[in-house]
C-alpha cells in the first residue's frame, strides 16, 4: 500500500485557511443557514462545507470563494466593481513581463 504524501504548509496558509474558514462558518449562523441549506446553494456536499469551516487545507479553492460569496464574506477587502478593476490592473502588469520564465543555462563569463 502506498503511503499518502504529507503536505506542510506555511503558517500563514494555514492561519489564512483558519480564518477563511470561521468567517464563513460566523456569516451562515448570521443568516441562520443551516450546513445542509448552504451546501445546497453551493452545489457541494455537507461535509465539504464542513471541511471548509473548518480550515481544511485540501479543500478546492473554488468551492471556498463560492460558499464565501453566498454568505457574504468578501474577498481581497473589494466588491465587485473593485475586483474587476484590480483584475485590469494585473492584466496590464502581466502584458510587461515576458511571457514564460526559464532559467539560463548558459554561463556568462565576465572575467576579463
């Protein structure tokens, strides 16, 4: 049998995750939904809600900011017209740089 590969995470992934997660889990007892009703709306299971209040790291990040959306917890500090013009914003950047990163394997020699 093949032994799961374990994952460690950065502190502040994790902590970021926590948070996420008792901010959703806060916002759906706020508007008196029940873990069956959100999921429900949320197209997911119960438990994968559950996993999400909880701060499971493995969850899909899709999945979070959906749930996240329903109850109402903003992302990024920004609504909706904000977020379109951040995206903007990183798209305009993203036009700068070049459009793949590789590492050079050529030595340069500067001795001279």
């Amino acid at each position: 049998m093949v032994k799961p590969k374990t994952r460690t995470y950065a502190r502040y992934s994790t902590d970021a995750v926590m948070l996420m997660g008792r901010l959703i889990q806060s916002a759906r007892k706020e508007r008196k939904l029940t873990s069956q009703e959100l999921a429900e709306r949320a197209g997911i299971s119960r438990g994968l809600l559950q996993r999400i209040e909880k701060g499971d790291l493995s969850c899909g990040i899709g999945a979070v900011f959906e749930v996240a959306s329903i109850v109402g917890v903003s992302l990024f500090d920004a609504d909706a017209s904000s977020l379109s013009k951040h995206i903007k914003q990183v798209e305009d950047r993203l036009t700068l740089l070049p459009g793949s990163v590789r590492k050079t394997s050529r030595m340069v020699k500067d001795d001279f």
